[in-house]
C-alpha cells in the first residue's frame, strides 16, 4: 500500500476499536459524554448515557463479562447487555430472573421497602442470597410511571420503612448504601424478620412485632456506624 492508503486504513481500524468503547455510553477514561445513537438515563439522578435497545455492533466492548441464562450467553459491559445476532452483538434488556455475581460499574442505588436496588439502564438488581448473586428483578412497588414526579417520590427516604438516615460523618452515597445493606442483613439474622420476604417471613400473628424488632435493630446499627436515624 501506499502511504496515503496506510494512513486511511490506520484511522479507519481505529475508528472501528473504538465504536464498542463509546457504545456503552461513556467516553474512554470513563468520562460522561454523548456518543452517537445514546440515550440519556436521568431516572434517580442516574445520569449516564447508554445505546437503545435494538442496537447492533460489531463487536463487544472491551472488558464484557459473559453470563449463561436459559440455555443463551448473554454479555454484560457498563451496564449494558448484549446478546449475539448473527456476526453481530445487539443490545436488549436482560430477563427477569437472570442472576448475575456482579453489579455494572456504574449504579444507582435506590430503596424501596427497606431494601436496596440497584438500578442502571432501566434494569433494576436485587441481592439474592439464596443465589448468592444480584437478580435482574421487576420494577419494585412504588418505583413510579418513568416521570420525574413518580419517580422523585419514590427514590425519596419516605419509601424506606418510614426511617430517614443522615450521615453524621459526611458518609459518601456509596458507602451510606453499603452500610445499611450491611446493617439490613444484621437486623435479619438478629430478628428473623426480613422485609424482602411476603408478610416478613414470619407468621401473621407475629409481623407487627417483628417488623418493630427490626426496626429497632437496623436503627441501632446505623447508629452505631455514625448515622443519625429518625
């Protein structure tokens, strides 16, 4: 080749390797950024940009990790979950039910009735610990119609058993979650009542004081933790 047509075929395989970087929606370096066909997921101030559902690429992003469900392989790279098409890799949503033993590297967590989900691109995960993994699960009760009102109200302290938690040591977001998860599972093993199971887990007779144990339990775990619970 000639050393016009060398440099033509340099840029054009550089353009190709880094169509999969931008197709999960974030710029290499991990910047925030539009990339060509995103849309932008603003639901909980989650704020990343991702590819619509039905998009095709070549190839998969670096780093995609690869899940077996139902027979199919499925790939999973920020976020975003692909299945092979042919030569090509199509974006869709993951199915409900689908365990997986990590979470996307960027997520949102947000509570309903007690219990943290983890929420990005329009899928939301909850730990299973009889699956010791994350499950891709239903919208949760409450989470809203998709509108800013629905769902500003229902990422709000109100829809977490009816406790607000303050972070008295200027506790990051992430690391707030991850302590009341971890007091969460405490207050379980403490008490035998657990929120994310029907009626508590517990019999009917015994929910009302089990749900107050548990309460009480988390409560004072946070506190102990340096929170402020009211």
């Amino acid at each position: 080749m000639t050393g016009p047509t060398l440099k033509l075929a340099a840029l054009l395989l550089g353009g190709a390797l880094l169509l999969p970087v931008l197709v999960q929606g974030r710029e290499p370096g991990g910047a925030r950024g539009p990339a060509p066909h995103m849309n932008f997921d603003s639901r909980y101030h989650h704020d990343h940009y991702y590819p619509p559902r039905g998009y095709a690429v070549p190839a998969l992003p670096p780093g995609a990790r690869s899940v077996y469900y139902g027979g199919n392989r499925y790939f999973m790279r920020g976020g975003v979950w692909y299945r092979p098409y042919g030569p090509r890799f199509v974006v869709f949503a993951p199915p409900i039910g689908l365990v997986v033993p990590f979470l996307p590297e960027f997520y949102t967590t947000v509570w309903f009735g007690g219990l943290p989900y983890y929420y990005a691109n329009d899928t939301y995960y909850l730990w299973d610990r009889g699956a010791n993994g994350y499950v891709v699960s239903s919208p949760p009760p409450g989470a809203g119609d998709g509108t800013a009102a629905s769902d500003a109200a229902a990422s709000g302290p109100g829809t977490t058993e009816d406790f607000f938690v303050y972070p008295r040591n200027g506790q990051s977001e992430a690391q707030t979650a991850k302590d009341r998860f971890e007091c969460h599972q405490w207050a379980v093993s403490q008490t035998g009542f657990d929120p994310s199971e029907p009626g508590g887990g517990v019999d009917t007779g015994q929910n009302a004081g089990k749900r107050t144990d548990y309460k009480r339990a988390i409560s004072a775990c946070l506190e102990g933790r340096q929170y402020s619970v009211r």
